[in-house]
C-alpha cells in the first residue's frame, strides 16, 4: 500500500496489485451485501472447482445467496482446480451457457417479426 504497486507471484507469472485495486475491492465488497442483496435478476450458473487453492468453493454458495435472482445454480467440480482448465470443466461451461439460453428463449408470437 505504500509503494502503491506489489508484484505477486503465482506460479511462473508476476502480477502487479496496485493500491487502486485494493482501494476499489474494499468499495465493492459485493458479499456483504446480504441475502438478495446484489440486484441481479436474469438467470445466473456459478462453476467453481472444490480443489480451487485459491478462492474456497463455499464464496460461490455465498455469492449465490446474495443474487437476488431466483434463477441461481451452482455447479461444483469436485476436482477442478482454479482454472477449471480441463475438458470436463469446458463441457460443464458449454451446458451451463446452453442451459441458460435454452430455458430463456421467449417468443413474441402477436408479431409477425419474432421469427
């Protein structure tokens, strides 16, 4: 905070955090918004992996409980990691998208443009 940048390392690759983005993570403290507290109403899939060495699997059942849409699933890998990086967790991606665009189709059919 002092210096106002601090380079992280993880794994092979540096990061640079800035002050900035402390300061504006401490602004936007999104789960202590509460039960329903983050307005967001359109469907919602969280993915997180249970061997994530970084954020813990719980954040996302956190995360899900402040969304205050009713349309909120959370899918768990048992051994993803952070990255969600291998087929399976691809695959998972793919259903979760199509999921949410199959179920949230809507046709106006009174207009002769809604196809």
């Amino acid at each position: 905070m002092k210096n106002g940048v601090h380079e992280i390392q993880w794994g092979d690759v540096s990061y640079p955090i800035s002050r900035s983005l402390i300061e504006d993570g401490r602004e936007n403290l999104i789960l202590r918004k509460g039960k329903g507290g983050l307005k967001i109403n359109c469907p919602v899939r969280l993915l997180h992996g249970m061997s994530d060495e970084e954020v813990p699997y719980e954040t996302a059942l956190k995360l899900a409980d402040c969304i205050s849409s009713p349309d909120v699933s959370v899918i768990l890998s048992k051994g993803g990691r952070h990255q969600l990086d291998d087929e399976e967790d691809f695959e998972r991606m793919r259903n979760a998208v199509e999921e949410v665009y199959r179920n949230n189709l809507e046709y106006d059919l009174t207009s002769p443009a809604s196809g």
